[in-house]
C-alpha cells in the first residue's frame, strides 16, 4: 500500500489504521496445521491443490526452535512512523511473533528492522537485515518503502514478500501479499457473468484506484464473453454529470460496476435515478470497498454483489490475536501472520536455502486464513475470494471461495 503516492482503496486506510476489526468481513490469512507445512509447499511445482479451512495450529511441546536460532528472515516495518502507522506496524510484528508460536516446528528467527515509513529507511533496513544473514525480506508495509527495500533484495538475490497494494512496485522477486484490487473486479464480474449477464455499465472515480480497477473491468468483461456498452468516469462529488452521460447506455445494460466506497456509492445510484436510470433487475457489481456496513444498509444496494474473503478465517486468527494480546487486530495484522507462516513452511519443507523464486511461485499456491492464494511470475497474487449479497442489512455468501485454483479456473 502506498502512503502518498498511490492513493489507497478505503477500505485499506481503515484496515491500516485499525478503524474497523469488527467481526472479520475483510482480509487475513494463513493457518497451519499441527506440524504439517504450508499446504502445497511439500513437493515443488506439482504438488498437490492447497487445501482450505484448516484447524488452528497446535503447537506441540518443543515444536519450535529455540528463541535467537533458525533461519534469519528480516520483517521490516514502520514501527518509528508517526501517526496510526506505528500502531499498525506494532500489530504486524505481534502477528509475525503469533505465527511462530503456532507453527509447529518452526525453524526461524525474525530480524526486525524499522524503517520510519520511509524510503531510505526501508532501503537502510534491508541493507541492515541482508548484513545480518536474512535469507528473505518481509514488508514493508508502504509502496515507496517496498520499492527501495525491494531494490536492495533484487541487488542480493533475495525475494521480498511485501504489503503494498500497488502493484507498479511488484516484479520477479518483489511480491505483494497484500488484497489486490484486480481480483477483486474479476471474481465479480466472473460471477456475474455466470447469472446470464452479459452488457455491462460503469461509473468509476477519476483517481489511481479507478484507473487500476477500469483497467481490470476492461479486461475481465471480454474475457468472460459480455461486452461494455457504457463507462465513465467521475472526480470527487460529481455524480450527475457522469450518470447524464452513461444513462442512455445504462438501458441496454443488464450489470453496473460502482467501484467505489461506502460514502459514495449510494450517491452515485441516486444520480442514476436522477438521470433517469431504471436499475430495477441490473446485477450491482462492487469490489472490496464495499466491504463496509454502512453500505449493507443502504435500501438501494440490497442485492448487489462484491468479492471477499470468506469471513470465518479472519474470525479464528482475531480470536487467536485477541487471546494473545488482549486487543482486536488490525485488518492488515494477517498478512504479517501468513508471510511468516510462508517462510516457516517453505523452510520446513526445503531447508534454509528454500525460499526461493521458484518455490514461492508455486502454481498450485498455498492455503491461508482467508483462503487461497499464489505468486504470480511479475510479483502480483492470485487469490481465491468468494461473492458476497448485501441482504436486509447484512451480506451473505453467494458464491463459496474454490478450496485450489483448478476449481478457481
């Protein structure tokens, strides 16, 4: 995620700054099982399907290591930041810290570094952790802080696993294990189109989070063999004249894609109304941003479709954190929580010189607290999400998240 220069979706501002844990609708990931290794990571590329809703980990007596031995991983955080970034980098150390007291058999030790938030700090971090033996990087949190930090692992041939939801920053060797926006349009639009719909609208914010998900919708809407009839975009408050403009396309739709957050969405459905849009039997399609309840309550959204999680993973992690630390994790906490869980397994299963390009690319990919997901070749991810419906106040499943990406294709 960025700080500035690439504005984050909403919903990971609230995540970053801890405004919303309430009972897990969004986001977190990995759980091991007894001391068993990260699912798919036992064999290489051909390994068998990630399995998912695994139990909470048991830590057997003497499972791990003792404290100061086992592979040295860097965690590089914001933890001197200023503001709710400090607050967020203390709950992602408490979650790494989590996962190697629950990972049976662990054979790691975290070296961590802050980086203030910045730039050269997450540079000097890394530089720091790669000095000290760290065979792989976790974090950091910002864009600008994993694009140094990143350059520095490339320089040393060492992969980092970071939290950016931006995606310019990702490459061979530099992964984003944050939610991405882009999955998020196409299991949305993918499950539209599996309902009969096929001529699609969109009214889409004229910032960097509409051009990233404009550029997926674009993409997915063919694919799955629908066609765009009407998109346009809209500045900050400026509804009526973007809906005026879509309206006559709007009639041949049969599915409209709002991606936009809670404050704005049911807005921008009033200045379809008012610009003469009937939205009566029209699929609503969302993304992550409208993982909020105040949208749930919203009369004109009952119906309308978004790509999540399914809830009940960050649920158990949250009960775990809560019983640990006393305090509701941050949203953000799990990705801290399964990158460890990553390390540890591929260490497991490999030796300290496994974590390597090919073994975290493993296309049958890996089994977390919300579901499944794997690295792409270009530093993105791929993830298993499920549709939820806004009902009566509330969202329901409508769509269960595939347990391996052969039931995802």
């Amino acid at each position: 995620m960025s700080e500035d220069d690439f504005p984050r979706p909403i919903d990971e501002e609230r995540r970053l700054t801890g405004v919303r844990a309430r009972n897990a609708t969004r986001r977190g990931f990995l759980v091991m099982a007894g001391a068993a290794t990260l699912a798919a990571c036992s064999s290489g590329p051909d390994v068998a399907p990630p399995q998912s809703s695994l139990p909470a980990p048991a830590l057997p007596p003497g499972g791990n290591t003792a404290p100061g031995t086992g592979t040295p991983i860097g965690l590089i955080l914001p933890l001197g930041a200023s503001g709710n970034a400090a607050t967020v980098a203390q709950a992602l150390q408490n979650a790494a810290d989590l996962a190697l007291s629950e990972f049976a058999g662990a054979r790691l030790r975290l070296i961590v570094k802050d980086d203030g938030g910045t730039g050269p700090g997450a540079q000097t971090a890394a530089q720091q952790a790669l000095d000290e033996g760290a065979r792989a990087i976790i974090g950091p949190l910002f864009a600008h802080s994993v694009a140094a930090a990143g350059q520095v692992a490339r320089q040393r041939g060492v992969p980092l696993v970071g939290f950016s939801t931006d995606t310019n920053v990702a490459t061979q060797g530099v992964y984003l294990l944050s939610f991405l926006p882009q999955t998020d349009v196409e299991r949305g639009v993918r499950y539209a189109a599996s309902i009969g719909r096929r001529s699609f609208v969109g009214l889409v914010p004229d910032n960097a989070y509409g051009s990233v998900v404009e550029a997926a919708f674009r993409e997915t809407v063919p694919v799955v063999g629908g066609r765009i009839v009407g998109l346009e975009r809209y500045a900050p408050g400026q509804y009526a004249e973007a809906a005026r403009r879509v309206a006559g396309s709007a009639v041949q739709a049969d599915a409209v894609f709002l991606p936009d957050a809670a404050d704005a969405v049911p807005q921008v459905l009033q200045a379809l109304a008012a610009a003469g849009v009937n939205l009566t039997g029209k699929q609503l399609i969302g993304t992550g941003l409208w993982d909020d309840p105040k949208l749930f309550a919203a009369p004109s959204l009952n119906g309308g479709i978004f790509a999540a999680p399914d809830p009940a993973g960050f649920r158990a992690f949250a009960g775990r954190y809560r019983a640990r630390y006393g305090r509701e994790p941050v949203r953000t906490a799990a990705l801290a929580h399964d990158a460890v869980s990553l390390m540890a397994a591929l260490v497991n299963s490999y030796g300290e010189n496994g974590i390597t390009d090919a073994a975290i690319q493993n296309p049958s990919g890996f089994s977390g607290v919300d579901g499944i997901f794997r690295f792409r070749a270009d530093g993105t991810n791929q993830r298993g999400l499920a549709v939820m419906q806004i009902a009566a106040g509330s969202t329901r499943i409508v769509s269960p998240a595939p347990r391996s990406f052969a039931q995802a294709t």
